[in-house]
C-alpha cells in the first residue's frame, strides 16, 4: 500500500462502524415509535421508515467495512485455515439473521448476530491497523 494517507484505512474502518453503530441504534427504536409499517417481511416483522433509515446506514457501513476488509486481506496475512473459519463463521451469522427475519425462529438473528460480531472482532482491528 502506498504511505499516502497513513492513517485512512483506521479513519475508514472507525467512521464505518460508526454508520453501522448509528444503524443499530435507529433499529433499537420502539416499534410503537416507528409509525406505521410500509413493507411487511413476515407475521411480527415489517419495514418502517425509520427501520429503512436505520438498515440504509447498516448495509452502507457494513458494505464499506467488508470492501475494506477484503482491501486488506493480503496484508493481514492470516493462515487459509483462519480465513475460511472465518468466513464460515461470518456466512452463518449472516445467513441466521436473515432467516430470522423470514422465518419462525425469532431468536436465532441473537445467535446469527453473535457469530458475525465475533467474526468481525477478529478482522477488524486488523484492518484498521496501520
């Protein structure tokens, strides 16, 4: 990587979880709060516009996140065998909690959610590292 900008990809990775805190915490507003549901997913979930505000920031900071992860893959010169555990953890995080939001099993987006964040522990402070 050129030294141009020494300290961008920790600026990047703190103002993209930055977007993904602030997406988070609109999604934790009260569905009484949020009006009126505009798009209906499944029996106990629907989108709001304030749900659509907050998912708009989730998937632009965690979209800019994962470019940036992947940016920096070779250079966090982890093993093949971390990577793909890794990213096996990350898929099935991801894939609980869009099934959670589809399907019956309500809980399940807590566990999706926990197996993706521990994934993300990992990578990155990683990433932002100089």
């Amino acid at each position: 990587m050129s030294s141009v900008g020494v300290g961008a990809p920790r600026r990047q990775v703190v103002t993209a979880a930055l977007l993904i805190v602030v997406g988070v915490l609109v999604l934790f507003v009260p569905a009484g709060d949020e009006g009126r549901v505009l798009v209906p997913i499944s029996e106990g979930h629907g989108l709001s516009a304030v749900d659509g505000v907050g998912a708009a920031l989730l998937t632009a900071g965690g979209t800019w996140l994962e470019v940036l992860v992947i940016r920096r893959l070779p250079y966090l010169a982890l093993p093949p065998r971390a990577l793909f555990a890794l990213g096996l953890l990350a898929g099935l995080g991801v894939g609980l909690v869009v099934a959670s939001a589809f399907s019956g099993f309500f809980w399940w987006w807590a566990v999706g959610a926990a197996t993706l964040g521990i994934a993300l522990l990992v990578l990155v402070p990683l990433t932002a590292r100089r």
